[in-house]
C-alpha cells in the first residue's frame, strides 16, 4: 500500500500543535508566577511594588512559543519587548538555560532584570530593551553590523533578527526613522512580529488603524503579513451569516471589542449582533454555538493561532524586511484579558489558582518540570539542542599605537586633526585601521572625514556605479562597495547611534572587534544621547564624536551652540569624555578611545570637537621624549599644567577645549598685574570627577593625575572655564577645597562673531581676568 503522505503530514502537524499548545500553557503559568513570586511571594520588607507585567507576556505567549520551540534556528538573534521579559525567562528555562530558582529572583538584586538585559541577566539574551522604541530596531542595525562583519572578517555567518514589540512602540518615531532609511530595504533577515493587543498603558486605542500602519510598510519596501483572525472564527466566516460576522468584527472599535472579551455569553449574545443589518444573521450564527464556543470565538485572533503564525513564519520572503501584524488579546488566559487598565495589574491568589489549573501547573510547586515522558517536554529537549550556539571564540583586537610621534604646527582645529589622525593611523598601524568603521548622518565632508572616505570607501552590500568619478571637480570620492569602511546613513542621529551600538557588540557576538567611530553635529548629541548610552548598557563599545562644539560656533546661533555635552563624561556609565583643545591632544585621545574599544574591559568614549583655528604653538609639547610621554600620559588621563607661574600661584586656571587660548591670555593679563597665574588644560571632566571621587574611596578610578594636574604645594583658587555649562568643571574647587569661580555658558546662544559672543556670555579674557582679581580680593 502507499502511504497516504498528506493525512501523515496532517497528523504530524496536529501533534506539533499539541505540544507547542501544552508549551504555550506552561509559559503562561511561568510567566504569571515568576510576576505572582516577585509581588506576593518573596519577603518585601519596604512595601514598594515590584511589579511586573502578566498581561503583556500574555499577549506574546503564543508568538514566543512558535518562535522558539519550532522556527528559530541558532543563528538567529531575537529582540524582545520590555514587558515580556519573564516569558523570555519561562522560555530559556523551559530550554534548559535558566534553573527553576532563579524564576524566584525577578526584580530582586542581583537577579533577572526587570526588562531584558545582555549584560546583566544570567540566561541568553541577544537585546538589551527597556526603553520604548530601541529593542524594536536594534535588530536592524544589528542585521548590517552582522552583514559588515561577515563581508570583511567571515565567521559572522547568516540568521534572522528578530523584533518582538507591541503595537504602541510604533507611536516612536525611532521605529519609523530606522524603517524608512535606504539602507535598511535590502536587510531581508530582519523580522518585526508586533504584538497588536490594541492597549497602551492606560486605556484601549480608539483607532488602531492597522490598515495604515501595513501602508506604510509597503511603502518602505517590507513585506508585510496580516494575521488577524484564527482557525475557528476563518471556519465561522465560511457558514450562513459569516459575512456578517466578518463585517461585524472588521468595523467594530477597538474599545467596544475589548469590551466583549470581558461580556459573558448572554451578553455576547445580546451584543455581538449589533443593531443594524448583521444583527439577523449573526443572532442566527450565534444561536448554533454553544457558550464555550461562543467565548472562545471572539477571542481566536491569527496572534494566538499556533498553525497560523507558523504559516506566516514560513511564508517570509528573505530578499526584503518583513513585518507580521499579529493581532493578539493583552492579558490572553488570565483573569484580567482585555481589561483596557490590566498593563500592570497582579492576579490575585484565587485567580492564581485558577490559571494553574487550566494550564495544568501546580500553585503549590509552580516550577514543576513538564512530564518527562510527554510530548512537549521532548520537543523542549530537541529545540533546546537546536539552539545552542557554540561559544564564542573572541579575537583580540589590534594594537593601537600611543603616539604618531610628530607635532602638529602652524594654525588647525581640534575637528581638521582627528581626520588626520584616522589618516595617520592607517599608514601607522595598518590591521588597527582596517577594524575602523566610521558612520556619520550626512555629515561626512562637513566634519572633515573627507580624506578618509577617499582612502577606505563607503560600505554598501553590493558595488555600485560612482559616476562622478571622472568629473574633475569631484574632491569627496563616493566608491561605494563591500570592502568600504564608511556607512554613511540618512539625516537621523538615533539610527546613527543605535547602529554604533550594534557595530560596538561585534567583539560579544561573533567574536570579531570593530572600532567603530560616529560622527556627528554637537548640537545633536543630546537627541542622540539615550539610544547610544542603552547601546551602552548592551556592551555597545563605540566612539562617538561632536563636532563642531559649544557657542565658538558663533555664527550658527541660537541652537546650534550646544551648552550641556561637556558634562557627559561625568553623568555616563560606561563613557569617557574627551575635549582636547590642541592638535597633538586630539591624537593621542584618538588612539587612547579606540584603545578602549572590542574588548571585555573596554568601554565607550565621546569626543568633543571645535573648528576653532588655534596656534598650536601654545601647546608647548615638549621636545623631549620622556617629557613627551609624560605630557601625553597626563592629556589621556584628564588634565596637565600647560603653564606654572614662577613660584607659588595666586590663582589656577583651569581651563578646557576652545577656550584654553582665553586662559593663557587672561594668564599674561594677570601676570601684568602681578597676579601669578597657573593655567590647567582639562581634556577630560570626568575622568578627573572619578579621580576624586577615588580619593574620598568612593570610585576605583586611579588618583595620580590630580597629583600632577594640582599638585597641593601650588593649590590656589581656582577659575574654571570652559565652552559649555560650567557645573561641568565646578568640582574641581573640592580637589583641594579652594574656592572657586565657575565661567561657562548658561544661555542659549545668538549668532555673532566670536569676540562678541564669548562676551555675552562672560567666557572671554576680560571676564577670566575680572573673576581671577575677584577670588584674590585684588583691588
């Protein structure tokens, strides 16, 4: 006989169902618990509310399920939404890679985070989320890092990347910004699966407008698929009054469908028939169900069909990004579905029990494994050993030297020496070059990249035709192909960042370091700010630079003079900040912040630029090469005396970036009044801040540097001066608890010539020269 192939596959794929379904059950059940464990469980001495989030795992639990117990495959990377961390942790201890009692550690310190985290939870994680809008489009950017490393150092291999989010996250503009940019079209492995449980935090959306959110896909070039109805309700549709049941639902308003689901079914009876033309043939329709059927029709939506989303699974199409619209119940299976105010509600006691129960768990001994002999824990055990990613074998990035060993002269700006250095560096130490990749919004020529864009290209997937090549006139050549070194993306400093995260976390994933460098626009940073430090906290190493800086961009005005970035040294885990005011300190902090890059011990660095031309004569750097060295060792480390008074010194000076040509003129002005002035070149806030604080025990950081900086036998009053807000250097009056007198920039800027504007805001010579006679009670 021949065996019949198509009932054999249908048999297979009912068994397939059943255990995923039974898989799907006990991932509700962690998930409630672990939230039930955290708030009414473990001992909570202060009362705080933990809190957790049972209602938005529901909603993902059965996307989750198909995803991990039959589609995903080990190379693929998977980002998922906040609120559903404890069902990531019910999934990778239902796989083996999280025991049963650090279920019983959500929220607590030292255990699982609250929102998924690579760095901080101890089971696998591929995103770091918690901040609305960035998990959603980390995968895209992790997709092109994944993409630049396999072309340039194979081993990166292949896989999907995955986001899992809810329906509100696409209210960020980050989720559009990243979906609309050109690069991101031919990136077919990246996957968006959007839980539409049509809830925000508070309340039911009025208008979900799918519709237009599938509009505006297509229109970025995504394939997208629609999973709205289930297997149930698509059979109901096919009977006399289906249409009307099909009409009914499809025009119905979110809050007056949310509203069903919480209707018993003498209300849905009286309900779901409506009162215009459906009413007749959906009571007819109803009239042939019987309660149960009825209650679990209204709720059988494509995101919690099992067959139905593996069928969209298998129907993405790898040449283009794809986005599954999963239509989906917030707080599916437990008491609180629909409820429009369930975000962060807890079920009670009660409740509890009655989820064990239909789930087939155990509230007595809610960590109880499956039945070992069962289909579902079989099916745990083969997805488990399908998963497993070998580790990673981490290559060890290049050196990178210390010093170039020449002196810049004449006239430059800090912005014109750090493309010379990224120049410099290729010729100096070619394998340390060939790990850079730089990435900018546009701004490639304006920020003095143009002679490395001319050596290393732009990176794109495929060659592509440069048709100014041969016009005379062209200076920035655009050679565009897969051994480029520069990305250069679209005018949105959120995706710029977000994929300096990704590039920065190529040493953590398929173990091949990058230095990856960004640049942009100062004034920008801020706008930039969150999604790069989250990029951070993932592990993200990268440099990120901003130039120009501060009010000495004087004609630009207004916003473009930015006041706040030279405090971000201070305030960010995990950065440190440079602003070097001279050529020769641009350099070596250059080499000092790619040093610190693709490595476990590393970690980030901004740089703060200006384009104002400055003699670098007044560096002094000196000739000697010990002196050298010392002068470079003090600059990477935070500070160095650029000028000592003879004998001991009436005031400091201390100074940073632009405005070091102020102090030393406001030295020579004091001089003059028999005022003896030391001046200070800070280059870095907060590496000097951690050096206090190292002394006073509260950091590890090491303290040498104010010893050499400040030593106590010249300690003064002290004028601080800098391009920005002055609480950045304020600080430093607790080194030896001197006074001192912080000058900075307080106001928003106005355009004017440079003169003119450091005197509005009082950060010119003859302001430095008034608050240093003021501190030494000079008449």
């Amino acid at each position: 006989m021949v065996p019949d192939t198509t009932t054999s596959a249908r048999t297979g794929r009912q068994e397939l169902l059943a255990a995923l379904g039974e898989i799907e059950r006990r991932v509700l059940w962690l998930s409630a618990a672990t939230i039930d464990h955290a708030n009414r469980v473990r001992p909570n001495p202060t009362g705080l509310k933990v809190g957790g989030h049972q209602a938005s795992c529901a909603s993902m639990v059965s996307i989750m399920t198909t995803l991990w117990f039959h589609e995903l495959t080990a190379a693929d990377r998977v980002s998922v939404k906040p609120h559903a961390s404890p069902a990531l942790h019910a999934v990778n201890h239902l796989l083996g890679e999280l025991p049963a009692e650090a279920l019983t550690t959500l929220r607590s310190f030292g255990g699982l985070q609250s929102y998924p985290s690579r760095t901080k939870d101890p089971d696998p994680v591929d995103y770091s989320t918690g901040s609305v809008g960035i998990g959603a489009t980390a995968p895209i950017w992790g997709a092109l890092a994944r993409r630049y490393v396999e072309g340039r150092f194979p081993g990166a291999g292949t896989g999907r990347q995955y986001a899992l989010l809810g329906d509100a996250e696409l209210d960020e503009g980050a989720c559009w910004e990243a979906v609309q940019d050109p690069m991101v079209a031919g990136l077919g492995e990246v996957v968006w699966i959007v839980d539409l449980n049509r809830q925000s935090l508070d309340r039911v959306v009025p208008a979900l407008a799918a519709e237009r959110l599938a509009g505006m896909f297509e229109a970025a070039g995504w394939q997208v698929l629609t999973l709205k109805y289930g297997e149930q309700l698509t059979e109901l549709f096919s009977r006399p009054g289906g249409e009307a049941l099909r009409t009914r639902l499809d025009t119905m308003g979110n809050p007056e469908y949310q509203r069903l689901l919480r209707c018993t079914p003498d209300q849905l009876r009286e309900r779901l028939p409506g009162t215009g033309s459906t009413r007749e043939p959906l009571e007819q329709l109803i009239a042939t169900l019987d309660d149960e059927a009825l209650h679990g029709a209204v709720r059988n939506l494509g995101g919690h069909d099992l067959g139905a989303l593996l069928d969209a699974y298998a129907a993405i199409d790898d040449t283009r990004p794809t986005v599954i619209l999963a239509y989906t119940v917030k707080g599916r299976g437990l008491h609180s579905e629909g409820h429009p105010q369930n975000h962060s509600s807890l079920l009670t006691g009660d409740q509890l029990a009655d989820l064990a129960a239909r789930t087939g768990a155990d509230p007595d001994d809610p960590w109880r494994p499956l039945p070992a002999d069962g289909a579902a824990a079989r099916l745990c055990a083969e997805r488990a050993e399908e998963l497993r990613r070998a580790p990673v074998e981490r290559i060890e990035p290049p050196a990178v030297p210390t010093d170039f060993g020449r002196t810049p002269g004449g006239t430059g700006t800090t912005q014109q020496a750090f493309g010379r250095s990224l120049l410099d560096l290729s010729r100096s130490a070619p394998e340390a070059a060939a790990r850079v990749v730089t990435v900018s919004p546009d701004v490639s020529s304006s920020t003095n990249l143009g002679g490395w864009l001319n050596k290393v290209g732009v990176w794109s997937p495929a060659e592509r035709v440069n048709w100014f090549a041969d016009d005379a006139e062209t200076i920035l050549h655009w050679r565009e192909n897969p051994a480029g070194q520069h990305v250069e993306l679209g005018i949105a400093e959120t995706n710029l960042v977000g994929l300096l995260g990704e590039l920065g976390a190529t040493w953590s994933r398929w173990g091949q370091p990058l230095l990856p460098i960004g640049i942009m626009y100062d004034p920008f940073v801020n706008r930039a700010l969150e999604p790069w430090q989250f990029g951070i906290y993932a592990g993200g190493q990268s440099l990120l630079v901003g130039t120009p800086s501060g009010v000495t961009l004087a004609p630009e005005g207004g916003a473009h003079q930015s006041v706040t970035t030279p405090s971000l040294g201070l305030e960010q885990p995990g950065c440190t900040t440079w602003e070097p005011a001279f050529a020769q300190d641009t350099e070596w902090c250059v080499l000092a912040a790619l040093a610190l890059l693709g490595r476990p011990d590393g970690g980030s660095a901004y740089l703060r630029l200006s384009t104002r031309p400055v003699d670098q004569s007044l560096a002094a750097v000196p000739a000697d090469p010990a002196a050298r060295e010392r002068r470079r060792r003090q600059a990477v480390a935070g500070a160095y005396g650029l000028r000592r008074a003879p004998g001991a010194p009436d005031v400091t000076l201390a100074a940073m970036g632009a405005m070091v040509p102020e102090a030393l003129a406001a030295a020579d002005r004091l001089a003059a009044l028999g005022v003896a002035a030391d001046v200070v070149c800070v280059t870095s806030p907060g590496l000097l801040f951690r050096a206090a604080q190292a002394r006073r025990g509260l950091d590890d950081a090491p303290t040498w540097v104010l010893d050499q900086a400040f030593p106590a036998g010249r300690a003064a009053p002290l004028v601080t001066l800098l391009d920005g807000h002055p609480h950045t250097l304020a600080f430093l009056g607790t080194v030896h608890n001197t006074p001192v007198t912080p000058l900075g920039v307080t106001r928003f800027g106005q355009s004017g010539a440079l003169d003119d504007v450091y005197r509005h805001h009082g950060i010119d010579t003859e302001s430095v020269v008034r608050a240093a006679l003021d501190l030494t009670h000079r008449p």
